[in-house]
C-alpha cells in the first residue's frame, strides 16, 4: 500500500513537471501565431529607402488597423524568405527593379504594378566638422584623400557617373585613384564608415547622412556632377493581399507619404 502510494505520487510530480515545460512552450507557439498572423503586409527591399519605407508602413498602418512588415537589407538576406510571403518589394533604383524581375526574384514580382516613387540625389559625406575642407567633387581627387564608394546594389557606376559628369577623364581618374575600398552594398560601406576612420568621403546618397546624421556631415555635389537613383515598388504575384498592397502603395504617394519621404532626404515629383 505504501510503495502504491509512492508510485501514485511520482507519477503526479513527473506530470505536474512534463506540464511546467509544455505549458509555456505551448503558449509562446501562441504568441508567436498569433503575432506572425497579425503581419497584413510584408514588404522587402534594399537598406537605402528602409527609414522611410518604416515610418509610412507604421502611419499607415495606424490609420488602417493593419501592421505593415518591412524587411530591408542586402538582398541574399531576404529573397528567400520574399520568395514565399512577399506581399511587396521596393528598390533602390531602376535598374535594380529590373533585376529583381530577371533574375534575383523570378516571376514573383507583377511588372503591371512596378511604379516609381521618389528620387534621391548624390552627396558627398565626409566627417564631422568636415576636416580636410571637401567643398565639392574635385575635392576627392586631391591627394590624400581617401574615398569610400559604393560598387553594387543600385549604385553600379555611380562614382563613375558623378565624377565623369563634365567629360574631365583626369578628374575620374583622380577620383579613382583615391578610392580605398569599393563596398559591395551601402551596408557593407556604412560598417567600413562607422569603423575605420581613415576613410575620409564617402560618396554616397543624401538619405544615408538623414539616417546617421552624427556620423557624417553633408556636402553637396555641384548640380553638374549630381546624379539621382530612384526608389520603386510593386505588388507580388503570389500576394493575397493585393488590394491592401495597392492601397499601401497609393499611401507611399500621398501628401503624407511624401512628406514622410521628404523629411528622409528625397525628392517628390
């Protein structure tokens, strides 16, 4: 009677344990159900337009009573993941679009509804208080100078274009022989700025100095060598959300919109 009681008494503590680890796991499956079903839209696309594209997904989702996911970064962190549930993708310029239709995103991307936003323009970072004085592009082809660029994810021949504007083949050339390090993508190029501080200029888009304006002061590139790459959007094919894709889009163009865009350093039409 006694060791039935022993047993009888085991078997209860083994269950009250076998609950104490079931129990919470099955409430954080819950949680995380119940906030991944919360997400309405998922949209993906490059680090440049992200500060924007979050501000405008959170004001319209408010307005909704919708979240709006954005997912930013270079894109072999997320096209798989796009690939599956993308409900939107944005770019960071044209050609960049292009791409993601050829061959980065095949046949996810609806080109009936590919659509231009806003434009942002060429500028010249470089460190706080701007010590070594660069007042414009000529400035990066003295020597010295040590220049940070951009070669890919919607800034191919970007350096080239702005410092090859005028047809001056000795101020590209004296650009490029400055150049210490050709990032693969702005958040490559924004690590390599934030921890080497050798780097003098970095020739990039004016959004990025919005994002950090602590690390880096602006200088603005003389309208004769300024350039301008575009951020774009489209609905998915495999999205079920269309209509609240097109209405997220729509939003992206609105007065507000717009001014949420402008306030991270872009153009509006």
């Amino acid at each position: 009677m006694k060791q039935a009681i022993i047993s009888f008494s085991l078997r209860i503590a083994f269950s009250a344990f076998v609950m104490a680890l079931v129990v919470p796991f099955a409430i954080a499956q819950q949680a995380a159900s119940a906030e991944k079903s919360a997400v309405s839209l998922r949209a993906y696309g490059p680090g440049g337009p992200a500060p924007a594209m979050r501000e405008a997904a959170k004001t319209f989702g408010a307005k909704k009573g919708v979240v709006v996911e954005i997912t930013a970064g270079p894109t072999p962190m997320w096209k798989d993941q796009a690939m599956k549930d993308a409900d939107l993708i944005f770019s960071g310029s044209e050609y960049m679009m292009t791409d993601f239709v050829r061959k980065d995103l095949p046949e996810l991307i609806d080109t009936s509804t590919i659509r231009t936003l806003y434009l942002r323009p060429s500028a010249i970072l470089v460190r706080p208080g701007n010590p070594k004085g660069i007042k414009g592009i000529k400035g990066l082809a003295k020597p010295g100078i040590k220049v940070l660029v951009v070669e890919g994810a919607g800034q191919v021949g970007m350096w080239e274009d702005v410092a090859g504007r005028t047809g001056d083949v000795k101020l590209v050339s004296g650009v490029r022989q400055n150049i210490g390090f050709f990032a693969v993508n702005s958040a490559e190029a924004k690590k390599i700025w934030n921890t080497d501080t050798s780097y003098d200029v970095w020739l990039i888009w004016t959004i990025w100095q919005k994002e950090s304006p602590a690390s880096a002061d602006l200088v603005n590139i003389e309208p004769e060598h300024t350039i301008y790459r575009s951020c774009g959007i489209a609905t998915t094919n495999r999205s079920e959300q269309k209509g609240l894709s097109k209405d997220f889009a729509d939003f992206l163009q609105s007065v507000e919109g717009r001014e949420i865009f402008i306030k991270w350093g872009w153009i509006a039409p």
